[in-house]
C-alpha cells in the first residue's frame, strides 16, 4: 500500500518513544527473524562504534522505504535486529516492509510483538491500526500513471533551412558560389502534436516501465512528420552512501514516411553522500547513447555524456544549474570525423500567484569536429554553437488537467553558412496527468 505521508517521521521518532536508552540497548538472540523475548540480563552498552553502524544500516534501510524498495529495507531491518533487538524503530519499519510486501501473517505478528514488548504511544498505535486496517495487500509504493498532452503551434523553421541563401563550395583555391533551392531554406508551418507518457512499477524495488508516444504533424511540409516511441526501465539503487537511478531505454524515430532512427541509451544517475541542506540538491550523471540512422548510415554516432546539476530550491522556486562534456564517436566516413564538445544550461522554474507555474530556461551546446569536414567540398572543421531561450506559462484547470503556453527560440550558430539556422517555436497545449 502506500506509505502514509508521516509514516516515516512517526517511525523515527519510535526510536524515541519506544527504544530504551543506549545504555540499556544489547545484542540480539542468535537468529533475529522471529526474536520472541527480550535478554533476561542487563547488557553491555554499545561502543560509539557500534551505536554509529547500526545508525547507518537503520539509515540505508529508512531510504529503501522512501524509494519503493520495501524488499530490500526487510533485509537491511533484518540485520539491524541481529545487531540489536530492542532497535524499536527497526521493529516497526520491518513491520510495515513486510505489510507492504503483502506479508499479511509476519506484518501482523511483529505489529503484536511491538504492542506487547514496547508500550507504543497513541500515534504509533494509530499507525499500526491503519496499516492492519489496510489488509497488508502488498500495494506498490509507488502507483502506476499516465499522461497525455494534446497541442498546436507554429514554426518558423521546420526544416531547419539555412539562414544563408547562398554558399560557397569547394577546394581551396576552387570556391564557387551557389544559390540555395527552396527546400534548403527556412520554411515555416503550424503544426499539431500529441503525446503520451506511461509509468508502470515493475516488482517491489522501485524500478519502473517507461513508455513515451509522440506524433507531430504539420499542416503542408509533410515531409518533416515525426513519429517516434521510447520504451525503458529506470532503477533506484544505493551504496555507501550514494543515492541514484539507472535508467536503459530504446527509442525509434520516423520522419515523413520512413524510419529516419533507431537509439539506445544507458543513463547513471547519482546523488553523493554530502549534506548540502535542503535548499540544494547536487548530483552527478554518466551516460552512453548509440544513434543509428537507416537511410544515412554515415552519421551513425555513439556518444558519451558526463555531466552534473545543482538545484536550489526556496518555498515559491526552483532553480537548476547543469553542465557537461561529450564525447561523440562515429563512423570513419562521417563527414567531419569524431567531435568533442560541452553543454550548459539554467533553468528556473517559479509559481506565480495562487496557480500559475512559470519557467524560463536557456542552454548553449557546442561541437567541434575533428578535421575537415569534406574533402574538395567544404575543407574547414566544424564549428557547431547552439543556443536556445525558452519560456513557459501553465495554468492548472481542475484536479488533473492544466493549460500551457510555451515560446522557444534557438539561434544555431556555425562556421560552415550552410548549416547555420534560427527558429521561432511556439505552442499552446492541454495535458492531463496523475492519472
């Protein structure tokens, strides 16, 4: 079932109303899986050493909760108790893993072995009753939800045409000028999009099944029609004091009327063990992608990512800080070869009276090529610098729906005029979430 919004604050402080003092805390029988009595004779206390590792295993074990993993606390609980039996904090979160896990008859002894031996206060009774009162059902942490968004907007550069009308091409010393044709220019269209994300928890770790659906049509450059579908899996994990997600996804892409790419992505989320309060959140990401292009087999790409975010937070926003390296390997006959790069960005998002959520954001990315990126044609190395503004107004309507308005404008920045571009985007769109 799903943990009560304080059920974890009331089971920490169970270390308080129900344990006794360290001084009079001692080992456990030999097997803790079923302790049935307390040690007839006073213990030794701990040693700092010992209070401070069962402090960190109840610790480990409180995270496992809080993520989903109700399996993984039983076991860490478990070894708490073979360390200490009258950890009456572990006793109760142990009770309730099992009552998550659907262990109807084990949740409802330890419940009746806590009662008995500890004496709870009326709210951890009340907890208690809540959770038998639930039928120990083994209901997942965390539930299963979809989202749908339904938009149109406008483009100014749906194809992402030149911002140059003509180009110069050749071998040094043999450059000739040529007139761009119209589909290599900017060419403008609105457009109609709908989209969907699904989350289904997978067993009792917290890991979860990702599904994402898009279709994007416009109305006359039909040939820029996207399709595409992601399918994934996304993990929390922990150790030595690190908290993370592992994610592995594939996707596919159809543009116009054929399969334009096929992508695979590992992505390592981490948090690491240092306390930054709560108004700041640091983690780390590593991450490899592979991108494989059916009709132009010549910019496949393998990239490596390796990146790192701050967030601080305030009661009315959120602001995100981010930044990264990469790393793009690709085929021998790739024009312009291997390419290294970076990215960063800021991203603030803010709530604006009593319900509108606002958010404004930028982000630069840079590539560099290796060497020239065509022999006899265009004999320079690439430079790549995007940039792209964007801002976003949402407006919730209801329990589960909100209205959106957004605007994005990129500004593509290269050395070689052919590829260089600007866009304008915007769209206003209806989503329904939390389903």
């Amino acid at each position: 079932m799903r943990r009560p919004t304080l059920a974890l604050l009331l089971a920490l402080g169970a270390l308080g109303a129900l344990a006794p003092a360290r001084a009079q805390q001692g080992d456990a029988p030999e097997t803790a899986a079923a302790p049935e009595t307390a040690a007839a004779e006073a213990p030794a206390p701990l040693s700092d050493e010992q209070a401070a590792e069962e402090e960190k295993l109840y610790l480990e074990a409180l995270r496992s909760l809080s993520e989903g993993r109700p399996d993984e606390a039983t076991t860490k609980l478990g070894r708490l108790l073979e360390k200490n039996a009258l950890h009456a904090g572990a006793w109760l979160d142990l009770a309730i893993s099992h009552c998550e896990l659907g262990n109807k008859a084990e949740a409802e002894r330890l419940f009746g072995q806590i009662v008995q031996r500890f004496h709870p206060s009326d709210a951890i009774l009340e907890l208690i009753a809540h959770y038998r009162a639930s039928g120990c059902k083994g209901q997942r942490a965390h539930p299963r939800s979809m989202s749908f968004k339904l938009g149109a907007g406008y483009d100014t550069n749906v194809n992402q045409g030149s911002s140059s009308s003509s180009v110069q091409i050749g071998g040094a010393g043999n450059l000739k000028t040529y007139d761009l044709g119209p589909d290599s220019l900017p060419r403008a269209d609105h457009f109609k999009v709908l989209s969907g994300d699904f989350n289904q928890p997978v067993g009792s770790r917290g890991m979860l099944l990702i599904a994402q659906l898009r279709a994007l049509r416009y109305n006359q450059v039909k040939s820029q029609d996207t399709d595409s579908v992601l399918l994934g899996l996304e993990r929390p994990w922990s150790g030595a004091g690190w908290t993370g997600r592992a994610t592995a996804a594939y996707g596919l892409v159809r543009l116009g009327e054929e399969l334009y790419q096929r992508q695979a992505q590992v992505l390592l989320r981490a948090v690491p063990p240092v306390d930054l309060g709560e108004s700041l959140g640091w983690s780390l990401s590593a991450g490899y992608s592979s991108a494989i292009y059916p009709t132009r087999r010549y910019y496949d790409a393998r990239t490596l990512d390796l990146g790192t975010s701050l967030a601080i937070r305030s009661k009315q926003s959120t602001v995100v800080l981010s930044s990264g390296l990469l790393a793009d390997r690709g085929k021998e006959a790739r024009p312009g070869g291997e390419r290294g790069g970076w990215y960063g960005g800021a991203n603030l998002v803010a709530l604006m009276g009593d319900k509108a959520i606002g958010e404004l954001g930028v982000s630069r990315q840079s590539w560099r090529g290796e060497r020239i990126y065509s022999k006899d044609f265009i004999e320079i190395k690439r430079q790549q610098d995007t940039t792209q503004l964007r801002a976003s107004l949402l407006f919730p309507v209801g329990t589960h729906s909100a209205v959106q308005l957004e605007v994005r404008r990129t500004f593509n920045r290269e050395n070689i005029p052919l590829f260089q571009y600007d866009s304008r985007w915007f769209q206003f769109s209806w989503r329904t979430d939390n389903w």
